[in-house]
C-alpha cells in the first residue's frame, strides 16, 4: 500500500495546530469536513468501515510517530483518547520495535485479510471483556426484542436474520433508509448478543 500523502499533511497539520491531545473521532470528525475531505461521512456506519477508517488512520499515524523523531519535532503520543505531540525527551528518542500495536497498524496486510466477521469477532471480545456490566437490563430486553420483532426464545441465527433484514431495509445507506432507526437496529442487536451469550 502506498502512503497517502494528503491523510499523512493533513494528519501532520491538524496534530501540530491542536493545543491539547485530541481523540481519534475529533481527528476522523475534522477529516470528513473542508478542507480535508479525506473521509466520506458516513464511513462510521458500519463495522467494518469504522474499522477500516479506524486502521487507515492508525497507519498513518505510526508513520508519523517516526516522522516526528527522526526530525526531531517530538513524540506522537497514539491512543484512541488521547493523540497528540509531546517534546522528546531522553526516554522517548526511539521508537520501541518490539511495540506489537505498532506492528500490528504497520503491517498493511492486517487491514486487507480483517473482515466483516473478523470485526465482529473483535466487536464480541470487547463485549466479553466488558463483562456484565453490558448485560441489558430486562427492561432493555423487551424493547430490543420489540425493535427486532424477535420471540422471546430467539436463536443466534434469528438473530442475526432479523437484524441483517431490517438493516438492510433502514440503513442510512439505503433509498428507504433511517439513521436513528438504523442506530435503534444496532443497539438492539448488540443488546441481545450479549445477552444471548450470558445467558446461554
């Protein structure tokens, strides 16, 4: 994959003109609008899109990271909540090759072989990591199975049926589509999942 250099300028120019740390969705927020245009605005829609932005982005970044110190300009701190530029000091004058994150957003071919099941993949682990803090309240429950139009004893393959079915019909992508509706869809869908999973 060739750099892009018009994400890499425009990543280096919004860094270096922020005066605090910024977050990954105020950079891609910054980089959908005049007089970047880099990303299309509904690139945050899907999975696997918000991926794929979320990995492009990363790339870029790291590639900056080195940038930065070979020039001496300083060390690009890289985190979803916070990434921002920070004076090198003595302990920050290299960049640690053994750092698998960094590897992992170098390696282009990550981005190429992740898809849509694999982000889901990730998506349940996070979930499952997450614990029970995400278990839906039953409250929750029965509005999910409402907005899903799904039984009470729903399988994993209804599940997914119904969600894929009404996705396809209100997503903000489609002619008929609804964005609020579609969010509505997506939060019904992780919901059960995860109930789903802690229940069976």
């Amino acid at each position: 994959m060739s750099v892009n250099s018009q994400l890499l300028l425009a990543l280096d120019e919004i860094i270096t003109a922020a005066d605090n740390p910024l977050k990954e969705h105020e950079i891609i927020s910054l980089l959908q609008k005049a007089p970047y245009f880099i990303f299309e605005p509904k690139i945050l829609s899907e999975p696997l899109r918000l991926f794929q932005c979320h990995f492009v982005v990363f790339h870029h970044l790291y590639l900056l990271q080195a940038q930065y110190l070979q020039q001496k300009q300083g060390y690009l701190t890289i985190h979803t909540t916070e990434i921002g530029l920070l004076p090198a000091n003595g302990s920050q004058q290299s960049l640690d090759i053994e750092d698998k994150v960094r590897q992992y957003y170098l390696d282009w071919s990550n981005f190429e072989k992740t898809d849509e099941a694999q982000v889901e993949a990730l998506l349940d682990d996070f979930w499952r990591r997450m614990g029970n803090h995400n278990t839906p309240s039953e409250r929750d429950r029965k509005k999910a199975l409402e907005i899903l139009s799904l039984n009470d004893d729903f399988t994993q393959e209804q599940l997914k049926k119904h969600y894929r079915k009404l996705q396809h019909q209100f997503h903000p992508d489609k002619k008929s589509g609804n964005a609020r509706l579609s969010q509505d869809i997506d939060w019904a869908y992780r919901a059960l999942k995860n109930s789903l999973r802690i229940h069976s």
